[in-house]
C-alpha cells in the first residue's frame, strides 16, 4: 500500500507542480499578450475535461495520498513530524501544497468557470463582448494571473522542501 500511495503521490504532484509553473511562468503571459485571442485559447486550454479538470484531480489525489502519509507514517500523531528536519520539512512541503489546493479550488476553478461561461454567452449572441463583459473578463483573467503566480510559488516550495528533505 505504502508503494502505491508514493508513486500516486508522486507522479499526480510532478504533472501538478509541473503544468502549475508552466502555466503561470510561460503560458499565461503568453496568452494575456494576444489579447482577445489569448481568451479564446485559454477557454479551449482550461475548457471541461481538459487540462483544469486534470490538474485539479491531478491535484486533489496528490493531497490525498500525501495526507495519508502523513498519517500512517505518525501513526496517528501528526505531531511528531515536527521533530526531525525530515519530517519539518516534509510538513514545510504539505502546508505548501495545501495552499496551493485551496487557491486552485476556491480562486482558480470559479474564476475560470466564470470566464467560460462569459465566452459562451458572448458565442451564444454572436455580437462582440458588451463593456461590463469586457470589464469582468479583464477582472477574472488578472484574478487567475495572480492566484496562478501565488499557486506555482507554493508548488514550487513543495516541490523544493519534499525534494530536499531526504538530505536534511
């Protein structure tokens, strides 16, 4: 069991930090530098059952299978990670990473849903975006630059601290 628990947790956390930072670090700017067209392939990127739907499942198993982990290697006294480097920086790690889950959860996935809806009812009235949508999309894609910024710097500290803490 514990064999499966680190390779899920593992790979499910590599694709999550990975596609995480590539999004805020290269594919995000690039998008907001074409403008409206930028919108219109981060709708078809982030769109359901494409890469937000990955990340977050990618995302809610790495949390997962890390808190059980946590809790098997306690044994039940979360406590005691704290007294070890190993186990302060595996702990460091977990927070990261929680917060990055809770920004994508609470800020990244309603901002983006919100987008897409903005998208389909511009396609849906076949004019272009009225003023106030034009406003709320500037809005909710800078809310989304921001979390995904703060995001990939907490997965990057979760990265980093799980990475090192062996050699702690």
């Amino acid at each position: 069991m514990e064999l499966i628990l680190h390779v899920v947790h593992i790979v499910c956390g590599a694709f999550w930090a990975g596609a995480g930072l590539l999004l805020a670090g290269f594919v995000m700017p690039a998008a907001r530098s074409l403008g409206p067209d930028g919108g219109k392939f981060m709708q078809r990127l982030m769109g359901p059952g494409r890469l937000g739907a990955v990340m977050s499942v990618a995302g809610s198993l790495t949390v997962i299978t890390g808190a059980a982990m946590l809790w098997r290697g306690a044994g039940g006294d979360l406590g005691s990670w704290w007294a070890t480097s190993y186990g302060r920086s595996i702990v460091i790690g977990s927070i990261a990473g929680l917060g990055a889950a809770v920004i994508g959860f609470s800020v990244n996935a309603p901002s983006a849903a919100k987008l897409a809806r903005i998208g389909g009812a511009i396609q849906a009235a076949g004019a272009p975006p009225r003023p106030e949508q034009l406003a709320e999309i500037a809005r909710l894609q800078h809310r989304l630059h921001s979390a995904g910024k703060l995001s990939a710097l907490l997965l990057a500290v979760s990265l980093v601290a799980m990475a090192a803490a062996r050699y702690l």
